[in-house]
C-alpha cells in the first residue's frame, strides 16, 4: 500500500486523540498494548486498565503453582532453585531468600543521594543525569505489567495488583539511567522498580502532583499508599526483572517520534522545492511507480507531488526559456528526496513491527508453561529486537537529519536558491547575516547525529563471569536514539524557520519583481519611446529585457541595495542597446546621455521599489507568503500564526527577539507533539 507509512502515522495520531478526549484506554491483558497506548501511560500518565477478570487470575494462580511444585522436585530450575548466571551452579531450597539475594545484587546502580535530601529538595540537573526519566520509568511498569498478566512468568496476583495501583498513583520509581546491558533483560531498571514493592527503604521513588510532588522511600511511600510490603516467593524477583521493559517502552516513545520527524522530512522536503523554485518533475509517477517500485519512495513522491500541485513557487517541469532554469535538473538535495527518505520509511515499519511484538511478548526466562507443566529455560530476555529496532531508527534519523541540512545550506546559499540574499537576511547584507550562526548550530546537529547514527550492537563486551558473552545493549541503544530525535527536532526546527523566512521573502520578491518590472516598461518608453517603436504592451522586446534582468537580481542579492541596482542597470544597458538598435527608426540615433539617464532612473526606481517593498510588507498567518505556497500553506500558517514565529527583520528595531528564541518555538512544537496534525493536515487527503 502506497500510504502505508502516512496510514500508520496518522492511526497513532487518532489514538493519541482519543486518550485526549477520554474516548479511549489502555488494556493490560498481555496481548492489546501499542505504541499509542505506551505514550498515553508514559507521557499523558493516562491509567491503564487491568485485566481482572476470573480467567486471568486463574491462569495467574496456576502459573506460580507450576513453579511452587516443580521448586520442590529434584529436577532444578534456574532462578528458582539455582543461583543466577554464571553461577547457576548453585542449589538451594531457600527459595524466597534467593529472591532477596537478587534483588540486593542487582541494586548497585549509582543514584543521587536520596537520603541527604530527604525529599524535600529538587535535584540538581547533574543529580537528575544520572535518573530514567519519570515517563520512561511509567512506560516501563506498563510494558512489564502486560508481560507477567500472560501467566507464563510465576507471579501472584498481588504483585501485579501492587504494580498496577503505582502507576494508578503516578508513583515513579527512582532507576539509574545507566547500568543495563539488555541482555537478562533490562535488570538494573526492573530491580529498583521492582523493589518499591517490598518496601526496601534505600529505595526511593516520586509520588504526588505538581509542587507536591516529592521523592520517598519506598517503606514511607507503601505507608501512603495503605500497600503492604511484599515478600517475594519463589522466581518472583526474577521474574519482575528478567525483561525487557524499560528498552521496549522506550523505543516506543522513540518510533512514535521517528514517524513524526519521517513525515517532516517530506513536509520540508516538499517545502524546499517551494523555497528554492525548484521543480515538480522527479516526484513524478512513472518515475516510482513504474521505474523503480520500491514502497517507500513510491510513498514519498506521491505526498510530495500532492503538496506541490497546487504551488505558485515549484514550476510544473523545467523551460528552456526561464531564466532561473540554467540547472536543467534541481540538486540532489531538492529533486532526490522519495529515492533518499523512502528506504527510512520502510525500514521504520519494520522497526516498529519488531516493537509491536516486543510489548506484547513474554520476555523472562525461565518462561513458565501451565499447559504441560513445564518450565522452559531459554534467552527470551535478549532484547535484540529492540536493538535492532533502535539502530535502524537511529540511521534513518540521520538520513533525515542529512536531507535537512543540505536543504538548508543550499537555501541560505546566494549562489544557489535562485534569488534569495545570503543567509535570508531581509536587511541590507552588510549588516544583516541572519541565518549564518544557524547554519553552523545545524552542523554541530549533524554532527553530533551522525556519530550517534553508529551502530551499539557492535560494542558488546562479554559480562558476568562471560555467561553474557552476547548481550544486546537495547537500553542504550534506544537512549542515543532518543537523543539523536531531540537533535533531530533541532535541524529541522531551524530549517522550518528558514523555509518560512523565505517564504516571506519570495512573496517580497514577488511584490518587487512586479514593480520592478511595471517601471521598466514605463521609463524605458518614457526614454526610447520617440527614437523606436515600442509601447509598454511589447512582450517580445521586454521579454528580452526582464530575463537578463532576472538574471543579474538572482546573481547580486549578496550586494547591498545602493550599489547592487546601480551596476544591475549599468550591466542591463548593453542589453537594451541592442534591443534598441533593432527597433530604431531610420536615421535615427541613441545619445550616451539618455542611456545614461535611463539606468540613473531605473536604478534609483528599482531601489524606492525594493526599500518600500520591505517597509510595507507585514508578515502574517496568511500573508503574500501564505498564497504563494502550496499545501504547505498549513505549516506557514501554523508557525507565523499559531506559534507567532517572527520575521527576523536584521533590524534592533524590529527584532525584540532572538534567532534562537524563535527556533525554539518551533522545537517545543515538535517536542510536545502539536506539529504533527499539522504535518499531517499537509499530506492528509493521501490516507
């Protein structure tokens, strides 16, 4: 299906929504969470339902039979009646000690000093470094929550109950962003998680609302929540730590993020076209569908080519006579996007694929079968998938990020965006450089993404007594991938600022070019009319002038306006004497001074013009800029409306903000999700 990718995207949207507008909820029942539903609990702190009923709590009851029983038989089995790892060589019949043992094991993650502050101070940015973020640690409960609800892990129904009524409390347990290596899962994470549960009182977590929100130890925070302490029997700590929930909940926060940014990517690709007058002939159909059918560029080239059919800046095809078309073909840049960006698409629906069956999978190990009652020992744990999952999001984020910033460039480059001034300044260049430090943030962006874009999987180091020679790195790996998206919003919030920038200076350029052009017409009859046959109304002979003309404004924008027009006109007077000497009547002659007098005149009329075009023009929500454009009229209006993005004018009376300040307008939109209806509005009648 072409729109499989957009059809997706916009799925997760209407989900979203309906968590908004309290229409819809998350279900744990082992089996019905989605992307959708993780972002909900993580980020919106949305309570997920459980699955209660008597089949599952039967189902529940048997699974920690099976491994009460089998714990007392003479067969081993790991986690239960083993050590753990390496040291499964180990036998014992202390089984609910060995829990605790476990537990203690694993809590040696590096925290901030919880104790010394008491909960009564607010961490330092260095202290909250070293902490999951709170709706990482949300997500993370939930996804673990529908793995152990499948019965296949030994739990009781109160250890699921319990961990069901923290998120019910908007309880964060406090987990060190650094220790798992995802390979018996995510261990370090689930441990501390799992430890509010029994009380431990040198585990701590957040609980409240808003100025009230605190840090507790968890036996103080029991006491608040009227929950008793657990004591955990036979594989329960295993099995509330062997999993891969953290980097599964994670990476579903990541995909959701990704999908958004893919389809910004052609938004702004198709966007570029507009800014840059480049051409709608490589989003052609036959060039995807019946050249080269690959799903994903097919996709590509069939939003782009919608976004740009009902466009006043991209030409239709390419003329041999306009004068801005010496490049036959646009750049890489401009014309490759769906051959660039459609392999990314595709690999994110596999990616998220991989995810879906992630959060819906028992991933302990030993997994627990009360059919045959058997417990079966394997490596569900690995989270590889997610791995894989994260790596393939992490290299298609920087081919994104790639697309951008070559967009940019070129678009803030005199030799190369047909007419626009250097760096988009609106004022003078001399003085103003507009977007010139923007270009370089842009390249410490990409910098920094691609060598986050390098593979994780590659760095293992054998672990534990070399039992986890192999072991996934998924956590980590979905954490640089997080990072790369925030980068990610960062190129392309700036690249947005400067599509619209210079949306609003093409519509200058419109409004110039026209008065530009009405006083050739005028001056040069006003001068030459009476020594040769030409009217306002000659189109052949204009034509002749208005293309070199066009030719000498897109070559000079780096000038400043009082010397540019004075050598544009003085370079286009060798143009209309030989125009003139074609029209002129017989015996007739063109003195020196009236050429003279002609390029004075023009010079100083194509100077009033351009001065006045920018005093006058008002940059709005649907302003000149805004009709120019084709559907990406809807993200013009959102930035210059909704988010009141400001021209930068290179004017200190103008400007009463900074550069930067109105990038970041744009970034919060990207980070608190309000652009993506926007961006989907743009393409929307494709699904």
């Amino acid at each position: 299906m072409a729109s499989a990718h957009l059809g997706l995207l916009a799925s997760q949207l209407s989900a979203l929504q309906s968590y908004d507008n309290g229409t819809g909820f998350a279900f744990i029942d082992g089996h019905s969470l989605d992307v959708p539903s993780v972002i909900a609990v993580s980020r919106k702190n949305h309570v997920p339902k459980l699955d209660d009923s008597d089949a599952t709590k039967e189902r529940i009851s048997a699974a920690v039979d099976v491994v009460q029983s089998l714990a007392l038989e003479v067969q081993s089995q790991y986690g239960v009646t083993t050590g753990f790892g390496g040291s499964a060589t180990t036998r014992t019949k202390r089984t609910a000690l060995l829990q605790k043992a476990l537990l203690a094991s694993i809590q040696c993650g590096i925290l901030p000093d919880f104790r010394s502050s008491k909960g009564e101070k607010d961490l330092t940015p260095e202290e909250y470094s070293l902490l999951l973020p709170q709706d990482w640690i949300r997500g993370t409960m939930f996804v673990r929550l529908n793995s152990i609800i499948r019965a296949q892990s030994g739990t009781r129904w109160i250890i699921i109950e319990n961990l069901h009524k923290l998120i019910q409390e908007n309880v964060a347990p406090c987990a060190p962003l650094r220790q798992s290596i995802s390979a018996s899962g995510d261990l370090g994470p689930l441990a501390y998680i799992s430890s509010i549960l029994t009380g431990n009182p040198d585990i701590f977590a957040w609980h409240g609302e808003g100025e009230d929100r605190k840090i507790y130890d968890s036996a103080t925070l029991l006491e608040k929540l009227n929950l008793e302490p657990i004591d955990l029997i036979a594989k329960e700590g295993l099995a509330l730590v062997n999993g891969t929930a953290a980097s599964a909940a994670v990476s579903a926060l990541a995909i959701h993020d990704c999908h958004i940014l893919a389809l910004a990517s052609q938004v702004l690709g198709a966007y570029a076209v507009e800014a840059i007058k480049g051409s709608q002939e490589p989003f052609q159909p036959f060039l995807h569908e019946l050249s080269r059918p690959h799903k994903g560029q097919i996709e590509v080239a069939t939003n782009i080519r919608y976004i740009l059919k009902s466009s006043k800046l991209a030409r239709v095809q390419h003329e041999e006579s306009d004068p801005e078309g010496q490049l036959r073909q646009d750049t890489y840049c401009v014309r490759g996007t769906p051959q660039w960006i459609g392999p990314s698409l595709e690999d994110l629906l596999l990616a998220q694929e991989q995810i879906d069956i992630e959060l819906n999978s028992t991933t302990d190990n030993p997994v627990v079968d009360i059919d045959s009652n058997y417990i079966h020992h394997g490596a569900n744990f690995m989270a590889m998938s997610i791995t894989s999952a994260s790596e393939k999001m992490r290299l298609a984020l920087h081919h994104m990020a790639k697309l951008t910033y070559t967009q940019l460039t070129e678009l803030l480059n005199n030799h190369m965006n047909k007419g626009l001034p250097p760096n988009l300044s609106v004022n003078e260049p001399s003085l103003d450089y507009c977007m010139k430090a923007s270009d370089i943030a842009a390249a410490s962006y990409l910098s920094e993404i691609a060598y986050l874009a390098n593979p994780v999987s590659t760095h293992v180091i054998s672990a534990e007594m070399h039992n986890q020679a192999i072991n996934s790195l998924a956590l980590i790996s979905v954490r640089y991938t997080m990072d790369a998206v925030k980068l990610v919003r960062m190129i392309m919030s700036t690249h947005l600022y400067a599509l619209v920038q210079a949306t609003d200076l093409r519509a200058m350029e419109f409004t110039f070019r026209h008065s530009l052009f009405e006083a050739l017409r005028s001056e040069t009859v006003a001068h030459f009319g009476h020594v040769a046959s030409i009217t306002t109304d000659d189109e052949t002979f204009f034509r002749e002038l208005t293309h070199p003309l066009v030719v000498l404004l897109n070559a000079t924008t780096w000038e400043d306006s009082h010397s540019r027009f004075e050598g544009v006109f003085r370079k286009l007077s060798g143009y209309i004497l030989k125009q003139l000497k074609r029209k002129l009547y017989p015996k007739k002659d063109i003195t020196l001074s009236s050429v003279e007098g002609w390029q004075e005149t023009m010079s100083t009329r194509a100077q009033e013009a351009f001065i006045h075009t920018k005093d006058t023009y008002i940059p709005s929500a649907e302003s000149k800029g805004y009709e120019l454009l084709g559907r990406t009229k809807a993200l013009y209006r959102f930035v210059r409306g909704e988010l009141g993005v400001q021209l930068h004018w290179g004017d200190p009376e103008k400007d009463k903000t900074e550069i930067g300040t109105e990038i970041a307008k744009i970034f919060r939109a990207f980070e608190n999700g309000s652009i993506a209806p926007v961006l989907l509005d743009v393409v929307g009648k494709q699904l």
